[in-house]
C-alpha cells in the first residue's frame, strides 16, 4: 500500500477555496506603510511585463524580478503576497494596450469595431506570448480586463443576436483569436532560436516535411493551397488568413442574425 504524504482534505468540492485574486478586496493596495522608497505597484508590474517578454514565463521569479529593479526580492512583497500576484497584475497590464473602440458610436459600424478588436487582441497575444498559458489561471478581473470584455459584449450586442447568442459569438471569435496568436506567437519563437529569417525557416520547415515518408502527397496539396492564398512574405500570408477566418466568423454572425 501506498503511503499518502498529503493530508485529505475532507471538505466538500463546494467548500474548497477558489484561487485568490490580486483584485480580490483587501488585496488591490498599492503598498503598505514604511515600504522601501523607489518603488511602486505601477513600476513592479511593467518591469514585471518587460521581463516576462524578454525571458519568458519559464524564468520569471521574484528574485530575477528583484535584481532588474535593483532591490532585494523582500522588497518586493511590500506590494504582492506571491508571485501569481504579479503575474495577474502583468495580464491586465497587458490588456490595458488595447485601444477599445467607443460602443455607443451610432455612425460606427459593429463589424468593422468587432475586426478592430479581433486584430488587436491578435497582436497582443504575438507581442506577449507568456501571456496565453497564464490567461486561463486567473480570474481575469483586473481593471483593464473588465473595460475589454465589456466592450466586446457591447459591440457584439449590437449585432443584433438573441441575447442567449451573444456569448456564443464572442467565444467564437475571440477564441479563435486566441488561438491564432497563441500559435503564431510560438511560431515566432522557434524563428527567434534558429537565427533565420521567418521565409528561411518557413521554406526549409516544407522541405524537411516533404522528406518524411508519406507526406510527399499531402505536402504537394498543402504547397498548392499556400500558393492560391498568396503573400510575398510568411507575415502577409499569416495576415491573410487571419483575415480571411475572421470575415468568416464575422459572415457566420450576420447569418444567425438573418436567421432570426
């Protein structure tokens, strides 16, 4: 038999505590009294944003975070509990980049504020590609966070969809997005460590895949297909089919509509 190390918890599913918040009343100061001078909330997080994008997620910590502001890693809980903290107050930091369309513009067309909103969010996933693993670990509920969502439903709602159906689009689109720049994001990447440009690696990435046995068929449809969709360069083409993909869900959105 297998010893158990952990003690079992007993409590029902109901009453286990769900993850904290940052923004979590009681939590959201900016500093305690007698914290060291030279610092602030507002500094911590965007060097916090600075770090994460220059060495990623993997080796973000308190102390690496400490020793870029010059300070002791204690310093630094002067202002957070815990390093999630950070990382939460990093996400939303991330969202307040985003330039959100005014809803209640009468002479605005939603489609057009919803792309806005989909080629933005897009960039901010490339820009930060740390940012999507910790994007579902949170409650997400930070200032900036909350201001996007709700314009998103706002511009949506003015689609004309049932109200059962509004959350359904935004899922469809703005998952979509995340997906979109999760992947480009970790496609940039992987060009970063090899050294070569992003048509370098795109041409050698097809013709190491061709070598592989039974792929010769399949790579010659795909090299057919990457053809029609044109684009002198990867980035025009990753464009492209971003934009194509979004007027199809943007489409599928005025059909519901026209469905009644």
């Amino acid at each position: 038999m297998v010893k158990e190390d952990r003690p079992k918890d007993d409590r029902p599913k109901d009453d286990r505590p769900v993850r904290g918040s940052v923004w979590r009343t009681g939590k959201e100061r900016r500093g305690r009294g007698g914290q060291p001078s030279g610092l602030d909330r507002d500094r911590i997080t965007a060097n916090s944003v600075t770090l994460l994008d220059a060495e990623g997620l993997d080796r973000f910590s308190m102390r690496r975070l400490a020793a870029e502001l010059n300070v002791t890693a204690m310093s630094l809980y002067w202002y957070v509990d815990t390093k999630d903290d950070l990382l939460e107050l990093a996400l939303d930091a991330a969202f307040g980049e985003l330039p959100l369309p005014d809803p209640e513009d009468g002479a605005a067309d939603w489609r057009e504020q919803l792309r806005t909103l989909a080629v933005d969010y897009r960039a901010m996933m490339v820009r930060h590609p740390w940012l999507s693993p910790i994007a579902g670990r949170f409650l997400n509920i930070g200032p900036n966070s909350l201001a996007f969502s709700r314009v998103v439903q706002q511009v949506v709602g003015r689609a004309g969809l049932p109200a059962h159906g509004v959350t359904g689009a935004i899922s469809a689109v703005f998952q979509f997005v995340y997906g979109y720049g999760t992947i480009e994001g970790h496609f940039h990447a992987r060009i970063a460590d090899t050294g070569l440009s992003a048509e370098e690696y795109f041409q050698q990435s097809l013709t190491v895949a061709s070598e592989v046995a039974g792929t010769s068929e399949v790579m010659r449809e795909s090299r057919a297909l990457m053809d029609a969709r044109g684009g002198d360069t990867v980035q025009e083409m990753l464009d492209r089919d971003f934009a194509f993909a979004l007027d199809l869900l943007i489409a599928g959105i005025e059909a519901m509509v026209a469905r009644g």
